[in-house]
C-alpha cells in the first residue's frame, strides 16, 4: 500500500547513502565467496522503525561478513513501482529489494519470472516457522501471480494495519468518550460538525480516502467476501449488500461534513499533517505513520481498532525480494535472516513499528505494546483484510479516481460502484 514513507525517500536515501554508500561491485557468482558487495533497495525513512532497525541490521551483517559491504541506492516509492518490471530484467538489478506485496504488484513480477523463488531458502532458515499464516499470505504466490498459496517470493520482517487515530486533547475538551461503536464514533463526529471542525483527515488524490469506503464494507463482510475479493474464490459483487452500504455511508458522510469536499485533491501526507496539527480530530491510517506520530505530535493521541467490525485493513508489511537476477543471492538472505532475529525484531517493536517474530516481553514503551497488541487481536481472529487497490493491476487508479467523483459528488454510488466492477471485471486473471 502507499504509505507516508514516499515524503521520506529522498532524506532516507540521502542519510543512508551518506552513511552506507561503500565502493566496490562483487563477483557475478551467486553467494561467491569473493562477493563484495550487497546492493540494498529500500525506501523507509531513517527515523522510522523499520529504517532504525534496518540501518543496525546492516551493520551486523557488515561486521558477520568481512570484506562484504552494503551498497544502499537511492530509490524512491514511486520510483521502484513504476520501474521495477523494467530494471528487474536487466544487469542493473539489486542484490535485494523491499517491494510492495499483492496480486499486482510482487505477484505480477512473479508471475512474469523476475522474482527469485525463495521457497527452499524460506524452509531452511525457519522463516516460515516465524510468520504467522495471515502475514505470510502476501508472500506466496501461485502460477498466476495470485496470492496466498504457491511459492514464497518474498519474506515481510514486519506487519502491518489500519487504525483510528485521535486527538485524545479534542476529545476531551469537547467532553467526547473514545468511541466503543460505530454509532459513538458518528455521534462524536456530529459533535465536531457542531464546533465547525470537519472531524475526518482524509485525501482523495491517494489514500486513505478508498481504505475509508473499504473499511465500511469490511464491517459488513467476512472472510469468504474478502476471500472472493482479493483471492478470486468466489464472485465479487459490487452491488453487494456491503459494497453498497459503504459507498451509501461515504457519500452522506461527505454530505454531512464529516469529509472534506475539498480533500478530494488532497494526498496522504496532507491528510497526516492536518492530524499532527491538530486540524482534524481523526484519522483512519495505517501503523506506518505510528512512529512519526510518536516523534512528531504535541498533543495527548491514542488509537483504537474500528468499531463494531471484526476485519480491517492489514497485511504483512512490505517484502523483501530478491531479483532473479540478483548476483549474490546468498548474501541477501543472509540479510534477510538478520532482520528476522529477535534483536532486530524487538528494536522494530520498540522504535513503533509491528514486528513478526519479536519477544513480546522485551517491548517495553507503552505505545508500542498497544500497537502490538491489536495487531496480535486482528491476526488470531483472522482479521487482516489486505487493501482495496490489491486484486488486479491498475485498480489503484481506478479507486482514486472513482472514490474523488463521490467526494465531489460527480457520481453517484451506484455509478461508482458500477465503475469499479467493470475495472475488476476486465482486471480478474483468467
């Protein structure tokens, strides 16, 4: 999913090349035991969790592989999306790259043989020991590139979900409770109407504003509709009693102020700013932007799962991937083996990002052992229900511009609904 991190690429690449941009390429052999160099691809800011933990992993693996030194690129979000299928088939290819996980993305490079199959590395290491079966589902992938059962072509060192954040000094100077259910949640929202304060951070141009209409309908599905959705083991409906009902509630909610008509051209670092200033009350994101809220924001703030459904958004995080390509494959899952350690994993944990396979005592600020324990909550339940944008190529767009016509009120919701059903239609592998 896009993320926050985009707006910290370059000062991430720039800190981490200054400090990790070493001299010299390795041998062309496979894990050759002359290899020099391991180049690294990823995109997560220094100060973030997996940043931190990732920049002492890389030490480690310096001082465990004498004579091997990490070469970190400069790459951005955007950039590795866009030009991965092309860069993957050529000499340029990474030794290891993060790479985002679904159907159209880690799934379609699979599928198109550009992605190294890791199953027999992933078995010999316990990796799959480590990662709980709703985390790993983005990681395998079948022959059509369709995710949850095949081969692992990519491991995630850390998880991920989406989350209601709120600003606890609003709340209460407003004499508003955390919200319990779904019906105190609008109530609440009402109440800032009141005040004139549009209580929703939102962007329409990027997320969250789909993960907002996708979320409505989780609450009124289940596992077998997410399944059909994202998995292709049924029919996807999209005049479905839940598709129906969230598209419905997010066009009275733009009408009754709760969503900005203006954030339709809004992007998602808009949306988190106008959160950390205190500009709108809540804000429905992912745990990406955890740690820089905890660095970031002034006032008191907490979280809470979305009320009154079972499912939300989440996944396991980002992957690491290795091209197939890669010139020293051995000395990527090397790495990828440090970043899986309890050390690394209960850094992740401390620093407020959601490990895999970290000691649960070992986490000791307060804020992230929250975090950690809704996260647990969702994947025991069985309650990650990955991303709108996942099943086909190209949906992302469509979610964008479709879900804008319902903030502005260019379309209605059965116009909208009917314009995703022939984008998944036409989309659906055969």
């Amino acid at each position: 999913m896009l993320t926050a991190r985009r707006r910290a690429a370059a000062v991430a690449a720039a800190v981490l090349s200054g400090t990790l941009l070493l001299a010299s390429c390795g041998e062309s052999d496979s894990g050759s035991s002359d290899a020099k160099t391991l180049t690294l691809w990823h995109y997560e800011a220094p100060e973030s969790a997996m940043g931190q933990a990732w920049n002492e992993a890389i030490k480690e693996f310096e001082k465990t592989h004498p004579g091997v030194k990490v070469r970190y690129e400069e790459k951005g979000f955007e950039q590795i999306q866009k030009t991965a299928p092309m860069v993957l088939n050529s000499d340029d290819a990474p030794d290891l790259m993060e790479y985002n996980k679904g159907n159209a993305t880690a799934g379609l490079l699979s599928k198109q043989g550009l992605l190294t199959d890791m199953t027999a590395e992933v078995e010999k290491r316990g990796w799959d020991k480590l990662i709980a079966p709703s985390v790993r589902t983005t990681s395998q992938y079948d022959a059509k590139g369709v995710m949850g059962s095949g081969n692992w072509y990519g491991v995630p060192n850390y998880a991920e979900y989406t989350m209601v954040y709120y600003n606890k000094d609003l709340f209460k100077k407003y004499g508003i409770a955390e919200p319990k259910t779904l019906d105190d949640l609008t109530k609440a929202m009402d109440t800032f109407v009141g005040k004139g304060i549009t209580p929703l951070a939102n962007a329409g141009a990027e997320y969250p504003a789909q993960q907002y209409l996708y979320q409505l309908a989780l609450s009124k599905a289940d596992r077998s509709w997410v399944d059909s959705y994202e998995l292709y083991k049924g029919k996807t409906d999209f005049h479905d009693p839940a598709w129906t009902y969230a598209a419905e509630t997010f066009a009275d909610w733009v009408k009754k102020g709760y969503i900005a008509k203006s954030s339709s051209g809004t992007k998602a670092e808009d949306a988190g700013v106008a959160f950390m200033s205190g500009k709108n009350p809540i804000f429905f994101s992912g745990s990406w932007w955890f740690g820089r809220f905890k660095e970031e924001i002034k006032f008191d703030w907490g979280t809470f799962l979305w009320p009154d459904s079972k499912m939300t958004l989440g996944s396991g995080g980002n992957l690491w991937v290795v091209p197939k390509g890669a010139k020293n494959k051995d000395l990527a899952y090397d790495f990828i083996d440090i970043t899986m350690k309890k050390k690394y994993q209960n850094l992740l944990g401390n620093k407020g990002g959601v490990p895999v396979a970290a000691d649960a005592s070992a986490i000791t600020d307060e804020q992230s052992k929250a975090l950690i324990e809704n996260f647990n909550t969702l994947s025991a339940n069985d309650g990650l229900a990955f991303y709108p944008d996942w099943p086909v190529p190209g949906f992302y767009d469509v979610l964008v511009s479709e879900t804008q016509k319902l903030i502005t009120g260019k379309a209605t919701p059965d116009a909208y609904l009917d314009a995703l059903q022939k984008a998944y239609d036409d989309g659906v592998p055969q």
